[in-house]
C-alpha cells in the first residue's frame, strides 16, 4: 500500500542482522556451562515475530587463517587436534597448557564450535563494514576472555577480539563497551597500548571474583594509556543506578573518543536469579545502555556473554533486540516450545530482588570522579 508520509517524517527503521541458523544453535547448546541456553534465547525471540523485522543471515565457520589473525597457529592446532576426541582424553598436561581444565572443560566438537561462533561475529562486523545494516546481533559470540594462546573462562575464542580487527579494517575508531558481570580482560589486553581502540568495562570486582583484573587504576599502556576504562563494582547494584552511571560515562567517552563503530558485549550474568549471584540488575539497564549507543546513529555490534539463569538470559538478549528492532514487546511471554521455562509468572520483566547494595553512594561518586579524571586525560 502506497505509504503517505512524507520522507522527512517517515521513521527510519534501523536495518539489524542478526545472526542465526539451526546449526549454529545446535553448536551453542553444547557449550557446557550455557547447556541449551541458545535455544531458550532463539525460541523467544522468535515466539514474539521478532525476526520478522531482522535480516536473519546464516553464519559461515571462520577458517584457520582467519582465527590465526589473532589466535597462535599452536592453539589453534591444539583444538584441532582435540575436535574429535571424546570428553575423557580432554585434561592432559598439554591441554592445561591451552587453559582447558575442569574450569573451562573443552567439549567434542570445540574447534567446530569456535569456527562457526567465531565467524558469525566476523560476518556481523563484515554486514557492518558493507553499510548492509545499522546494527548486528550475534547473541552466540560475546566470549571476552579468551586469550591469543589460550582457552579462559568459559571462552575458547575471543570472537571480539577478531570481530574488532575486522571492523578496524574500515574504521579508524572503535568503541567497545562491556557490560558481563565479568571483567573484560581477553578484549581489554588485546587493545591496550592502541588509542583506535577504546575498550570500557564495568564488572563486579572482589577479592578471589574471576578474572580479579579491571581496577579503575588499570587505563591501558603506551600509546593506549587511558584508553582502556574500568568501572569496578561491588554486589547488589541496581538498575537506575548502574544504568546511570555507565550512560553518563559513555557520554564522556562520546565526546572525547568519538567512536566511528561500538561493539556490546551484553553479558546477562549481572542479572538478579543468576547463579553467580552478584548484581541485583534486571534487563532494563543494558536496555538503557543499549538505546544510548544507539541514539549515537552508529554502526554497532551486539554480542551475548555470560548469563547462567537461561530463562533470564533470553528474557534480556529478547528484549535488546527489541529495542534494536524499535518495537514493544508484550509482557506476557508468548506460548512457544519453551514456555514453561518461563515459570512461574511467565513474563518477560524480571522482578529486582531486595538484595543488600554494597555500593554506597560514596563508593559511587568518587568511582564516578575517578572515571571521569582518567577519561580527561586522554589525548
Ligand atoms: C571459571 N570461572 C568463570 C569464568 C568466567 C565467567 C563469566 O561469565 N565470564 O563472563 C564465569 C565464571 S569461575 O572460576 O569464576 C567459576 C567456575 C564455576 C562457577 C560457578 C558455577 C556455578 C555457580 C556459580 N559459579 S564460577
Ligand atoms: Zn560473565
């Protein structure tokens, strides 16, 4: 039907890719430690037709060479070698060496696994480097610990990390923001003595708290000082508050970094029901950080992450794509495959929980000043 609007008024809907395909779900829902998690998060979207406005695009498995781009040729060979073995022979000395232990157990099929996850954030990042879409979801990638030479955390790639290489190829300036209850401290070291990229992560910091890395002193080196920005927390924030403080930091960093390009990593482990028990956050403040990057009218990449309550962790990557989508979403989860999972309120809005907040409004405020003085610092 002929559409009336003139263009000045016409709504510019946002072009959002968004990666997806039966084998790379099938691929995710081995992950051990996220077991079945990928089908929850595909099963929801796709329950509210969400992906009738996204370009869903079938993700290719990245090569050798192209994981070689930052991954070492020895590491690579190693997860090839393992691919096909059975879980028993896994925790050898030299699998130790790569970071695989009963931490970060490497499953059949890993190298299978990195290749297709790993490739989806490139070919996200390609969509983006085309102009063939605003925004690019990959909710499968997000693995932030990975190292050059090494497995860590749960992450046997770090698909950012070459997701961002890729994206540098045409970008001269690239904002990476993350938001997992973890430090982002695979993306963090890759970038830190490089101001093209600026790598922001706010996370939990404790004692004994994995990875123990991202204090609000760590900025980054050489070329890169005070380029790499942390905001260490304590449990028990909350939505306004940690929502509050991240979207005023990113307007600072907007207006001296001045990013061409963002990647996300949208880690639901913050989240209140999760196991790691930290954060008292629902889905609403990575809602608020996402609907400020994407005021900013950049080309942005969206990754998934932590998040171990898998009915929540759907219930948020859901509802960021329907911001980056620019529709509302009934609350009532629809009735699909995996509704039970949804118990026993079934509804799309988590619930904060009354835990203890350990920030005080002091702890907050000098962080804040803290951030603030280091970001002025850069160049
Ligand atoms: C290897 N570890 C990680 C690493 C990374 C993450 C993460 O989500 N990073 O984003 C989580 C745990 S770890 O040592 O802290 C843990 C292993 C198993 C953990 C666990 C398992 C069940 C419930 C609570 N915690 S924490
Ligand atoms: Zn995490």
């Amino acid at each position: 039907d002929y559409d009336i609007k003139t263009e000045n008024t016409r709504q510019r809907i946002r072009r959002v890719v968004y990666m997806h395909s039966r084998e790379i779900v099938e691929a995710a829902n081995k992950m051990i430690k996220v077991e079945n998690r990928a089908s929850l998060v595909s099963g929801l979207i796709e329950s509210y037709g969400l992906h009738k406005y996204l370009r869903v695009t079938e993700p290719r498995p990245a090569t050798f060479d192209e994981l070689s781009i930052f991954h070492s040729g020895e590491f690579l060979e190693f997860l090839k070698s393992i691919n096909d073995q059975d879980d028993e022979e896994k925790y050898t000395e030299e699998a130790q060496l790569y970071g695989l232990s009963y931490d970060c157990p490497a499953h059949t099929g890993v190298y299978d696994y990195v290749r297709l996850i790993t490739g989806a954030t490139v070919q996200a990042a390609e969509h983006l480097i085309d102009n063939m879409a605003d925004a690019a979801i990959n909710w499968f990638g997000g693995w932030h610990h990975g190292k050059k030479d090494s497995a860590a955390g749960f992450c046997y790639s770090n698909d950012i990390v070459l997701g961002i290489l890729k994206l540098r190829e045409r970008f001269s300036r690239v904002l990476y923001v993350d938001l997992d209850l973890h430090h982002g401290d695979g993306v963090e070291d890759a970038f830190c003595s490089t101001n093209k990229v600026l790598t922001l992560s706010v996370h939990k910091q404790a004692v004994g708290f994995y990875p123990g890395t991202g204090k609000v002193t760590d900025v980054g080196c050489g070329k890169g000082k005070y380029y790499a920005v942390n905001i260490p927390l304590k449990d028990g924030i909350q939505d306004t508050e940690f929502s509050t403080l991240v979207c005023r930091i990113l307007v600072k960093i907007k207006e001296k970094f001045d990013p061409d390009v963002v990647v996300c990593q949208c880690g639901a482990d913050g989240i209140i029901g999760d196991p790691m028990e930290s954060f008292n956050l629902t889905q609403l403040s990575l809602g608020r950080c996402i609907s400020t990057l994407l005021s900013w009218k950049l080309p942005i990449l969206l990754l998934g992450g932590g998040g171990y309550n898998h009915a929540n962790t759907a219930r948020c990557w859901t509802y960021l794509t329907s911001i980056a989508v620019g529709r509302k979403l009934q609350n009532d989860i629809p009735e699909h495959k995996y509704l039970l999972e949804y118990g026993p309120d079934y509804e799309l809005q988590i619930t904060p929980g009354n835990k203890k907040n350990d920030n005080s409004k002091d702890y907050i405020q000098n962080l804040y000043h803290d951030v603030l003085y280091n970001i002025n610092q850069m160049m």
